[in-house]
C-alpha cells in the first residue's frame, strides 16, 4: 500500500510539473492536432486556383465562350483579362500569375479558316503549378478547337455529305484542328527537384538556427552555463549579440555549402546572382535567429523551448510551399502561409535561384524578411531574463 502512495503521488508530481510549464502542455495536445491536419489536407492536394490572366484580341461569342469555360474550370482563377500581350507576359515574370492565356485576334473571326494561335505563357519555376497548367490548356483547347471547327464548317455551309464539294484553297483539316496552341515556358524545363533544392535550404536554415538557438540559450541556461556567464562582467547584449554572430556564420556557411552540393551534385543551375542569393541567406538566418530568440528568452528549459517552436516550425514546413505549391492547399492554409517567414525566404530564393531575379523583383520578400528580423529581435532582447 505504501509502494502504491508513492507511485501516485509521484504521478502527481510529474503532472504538476507538467501544469506549471504552460508551453508543455500547450504543445502537448495542439501540435499531434496541427500535423493531422496539415498531413490531411495540407500535403499534396488537387491544385485548384492557380492564378492566371486571360488576353483578349478579339470581341465576339467565342471569346465569351472561351472565357467562360476558363472560368468555369476550377483549376484556374482569372485574376484579370487584358488586351496586351506584353503586360501578360510581365505579369507572369514578376510572379502575379502563373500563366498568361493569350488569344490571337483573329480568334472571332469564323471566315478566317487558318489555324488561330493561341499563346500560353508558363511560369514554369513552379514545376508543378506548370505540370497540371500545360495539359488541362491543351485538353480544354482541344474541345474548343473542335466547337469552332465546327463553326466555320457551318459557317462554309458545309455537311457530312458535301464535302466532296470543299472549295478550293479550303484546308479542311484546318478547320477541324482550327486551334494551335504554343506553349512558352518562360524558364526553361525546370525540374522538380530544381523547385525543391531552394526551398530544402531554407528549411535547412530555419531548423539549424532556430533549434540552435535553443541550444545556445536555453539548453546553457538549463545547464548553468549561462548564469556562470552572467556573474562575469558581460552585458546581455554582448552575450546575445557573440551568440547571434557565432549562429550566423555557421548556419550561412551551411547553406553556401549546401548550393555547392546542389550545383556539383544534382547539376542545379543558378540562373540569378550568387552574392544575392548569399545575402538572402544571410537574410533569412538573422530572421530565423530572431525568432530562435524571442522563443528561448522567456524559457527555463530546452524541453520547453523544443516544445513551443514545434507547433510553428513543423507546420511552417509543410505550409510554406517547400515541398509542394501553396495553390495546392485549402484557402485557410494559403492565407496562413503569408504570415510565415519561410514562404518569404523560399520565394525570394526561388526567384533569384530559378528565374534569375533581381532586386527589384523580390524586394516585397526583402521588406517583409526585414520586417519579421526587426519584430523577432525586439521581443526577443526586450522579453530576455538573464535570471531564469
């Protein structure tokens, strides 16, 4: 009977120490919840929604026609429908839509019975977007191909029996096949593993600094080591800063090595400039050791740390695109993915990586990069306590 007190009242003690650590408990049950989910709905889903913009040439029922069978298809969402073939282009290219429908002006016109090209310009850095993009525009083309091939017979006054009586010059295959569609992948055939490679070193980076972090600060301050640190005459701000720098370096010069590996290894090309992709490394390491440091500044643990940064950095993983299009997620997990760092720094590293951008074509992921640093550090060394 006495053995059976003991054991309970130890079982007591464990839960009560459970209940007075509030992110243990916290993450306890939410984060099984959060990955079922992300794993049920978030993980390579039907691609739905892929923004995309439609250019009009021409005015008539068939352009009516066609704009409502794109709209009607759930794979794409009609952002805008234009009348320049240019500006749809520059749309792709800086990353508004992920195709440009154009249709050529001649497109009403059921006199003209030559072939009416029809353009699709592809962003194809998204690999996948791209692969389900390409054969869905094919097959709906394809059907409205045969509709206005049929048009023009009727408009020729054609029937099945008359044909023998075609006029000359009348390409008659041409009008059943009256639609060429011209696919332009604007960035070459990237692979899937081209689209996967910069996003695995943001992820990379996130976990090396963020869980390092952890173990700079709070692990030290579990151990002892960091109080033994602050009986000496050092200010915070010189231990956290050698921290941070010490941090920096390393986990930049994992990812320098890691795009080393990609280039030697999988035969990855880098279509931007390799300093900016060095300094979005840079970039996304001090975002992510802030964020390491706003965690462990308030825990007395490193259990406590690992249990608060687990329901965030795993389901950043998975929402973040880096391993499969945000369009492929339900619209709740979309919008979450804009409030997280990582979807940032794998944009930003795609573009440079994949359509050689500039500056000036990620400075919203730099800004917002920038952003989340400032956001991070000043909770972090504000909410610092050398004392727990």
């Amino acid at each position: 009977m006495s053995e059976t007190k003991k054991i309970m009242w130890m079982i007591k003690k464990d839960l009560l120490v459970l209940w007075r650590h509030k992110p243990r408990l916290i993450s306890l049950f939410l984060f099984p919840i959060i990955m079922i989910t992300l794993f049920g709905y978030g993980m390579g889903g039907t691609l739905n929604n892929v923004p995309v913009v439609v250019v009009e040439q021409s005015q008539g029922p068939i352009t009516d026609a066609t704009l409502t069978a794109i709209k009607g298809n759930s794979l794409y969402n009609v952002k805008d429908i234009i009348t320049d073939p240019d500006k749809g282009k520059q749309m792709v290219q800086s990353g508004q839509v992920k195709a440009a429908i154009i249709l050529p002006s001649n497109y009403d016109n059921l006199n003209d019975t030559s072939q009416k090209s029809i353009v699709v310009d592809v962003d194809s850095s998204d690999q996948l977007a791209a692969s389900v993009i390409i054969p869905a525009t094919q097959g709906l083309f394809n059907q409205i191909s045969n509709q206005i091939g049929i048009q023009e017979l009727q408009t020729l006054n054609f029937t099945s029996t008359s044909v023998a009586s075609t006029p000359q010059g009348t390409n008659f295959q041409n009008i059943l096949n009256s639609i060429n569609l011209q696919i332009n992948k604007l960035y070459g055939n990237i692979t899937y593993l081209d689209f996967l490679v910069p996003a695995i070193i943001g992820m990379t980076i996130l976990f090396g600094c963020v869980f390092g972090m952890g173990e700079i600060i709070a692990g030290e301050r579990e151990r002892g080591e960091l109080a033994r640190l602050f009986m000496t005459p050092t200010s915070v701000s010189t231990v956290v800063g050698g921290k941070i720098i010490s941090k920096l370096v390393q986990e930049t010069g994992r990812g320098i090595i890691l795009i080393v590996a990609a280039v030697l290894l999988f035969g990855i090309i880098i279509n931007g400039s390799i300093m900016l992709t060095v300094l979005l490394l840079i970039l996304g390491a001090l975002c992510f050791i802030g964020f390491g440091i706003m965690i462990s500044a308030r825990v007395s643990s490193q259990e406590d740390f690992m249990q608060s940064v687990m329901p965030i950095t795993m389901p950043m993983m998975f929402v973040s695109g880096v391993f499969y299009p945000i369009e492929t997620m339900p619209w709740i997990f979309q919008k979450i993915a804009y409030i997280l760092p990582l979807t940032y720094v794998n944009d930003a590293l795609r573009a440079v990586m994949l359509k050689g951008a500039g500056v000036g074509d990620i400075w919203i992921d730099i800004v917002v990069l920038l952003g989340f640093t400032a956001l991070f550090f000043a909770l972090g060394v504000t909410q610092f306590n050398r004392d727990v």
